[in-house]
C-alpha cells in the first residue's frame, strides 16, 4: 500500500465514522478482525472485551442493532 493510498483509506474511514453509517464503517474490515475494547463488555455483553470474526454486514459477531455510535 503505498502512502496516498494509506491517507485514502483513513479518510474514507474517517468519513464513515463520522456519517454513522455502520455499513460503511464495517467494510473498512475483514473477517478476521479481532478488537479489544471496553466497550465490548457493555455492547455485547462480552466479559472478554474481545470481538472476534465476521463483522462485515452485521455478521454474527457484531449484529447492527448494537450500534456504538448511537
């Protein structure tokens, strides 16, 4: 990946993010994300704060009715 092509996929993040739309947001990942966060606990009601797997199109690992941004 070069430099110009890093700064246009951080701000296609960035834009997603910042729209809310979380189809937008999920399709900057794979499928074998793994994130670590606090949030975790209370969204998904995880103790392990960990999120594993398929997350794309509200997968099984991250359904959109737990939405973070909301």
């Amino acid at each position: 990946m070069t430099t110009e092509q890093a700064k246009a996929m951080a701000r296609s993040w960035i834009t997603a993010w910042n729209s809310h739309d979380m189809d937008a947001i999920l399709s900057h990942y794979t499928g074998d994300l793994e994130m670590n966060t606090p949030y975790i606990l209370s969204i998904m009601n995880d103790p392990s704060g960990t999120l594993h797997g398929n997350i794309a199109g509200g997968g099984p690992a991250f359904p959109h009715s737990c939405d973070p941004l909301s």
